[in-house]
C-alpha cells in the first residue's frame, strides 16, 4: 500500500472524530480502510504518531482536502514523517 493510498482513508476518516478518546483516530481509520477491503495495520501506529507528535490538528485539517495527491502534497515534513513510518 502506498503512503497516498492509506493517508487517503485516514486522513478522512480523521474529520469525523475528535481527538479526545484515546483510540478513535485508530478505530475509525481502520473501519474506513476495510470497509475498502484495504489493509489497516498502520492505523494504531498512526494515530500514536499523530498524538505523540501534536499533528491532530494537522490531520483534521488536511482531512477536508478533497483531492489525495493535493492532500498529501500539503502536509508537513512531520505528516509525511507519520505516514512514512506508519506504512509498508
């Protein structure tokens, strides 16, 4: 799966929760990604990504780009360091 392919799914699936539970961002990641028939193993390693490194607020917002390579082109250097760890 590439980067583009999974932040496509989760990214989205980020606008619809909030941060605050523990465990959400995980969740509805991978409800999104297998509801695709995608592989979803990323999505724990994601979220904590994410929440260790203050991109919430980032994920939410690139969340509401509709197209995936301009959403993917918009994230910070720390974004695509998240994504690149969390996928094969």
């Amino acid at each position: 799966m590439t980067i583009k392919a999974f932040f496509v799914g989760t990214a989205a699936a980020f606008t619809a929760f909030s941060a605050a539970s523990a465990g959400d961002m995980a969740d509805a990641c991978t409800a999104a990604l297998e509801a695709d028939g995608r592989d979803a193993s990323g999505c724990m390693c994601l979220e904590n990504e994410v929440v260790a490194n203050d991109l919430v607020d980032e994920f939410l917002e690139l969340g509401n780009i509709a197209d995936p390579d301009e959403r993917y082109a918009s994230a910070s250097d720390g974004a695509k360091a998240a994504m690149d760890k969390c996928t094969r």
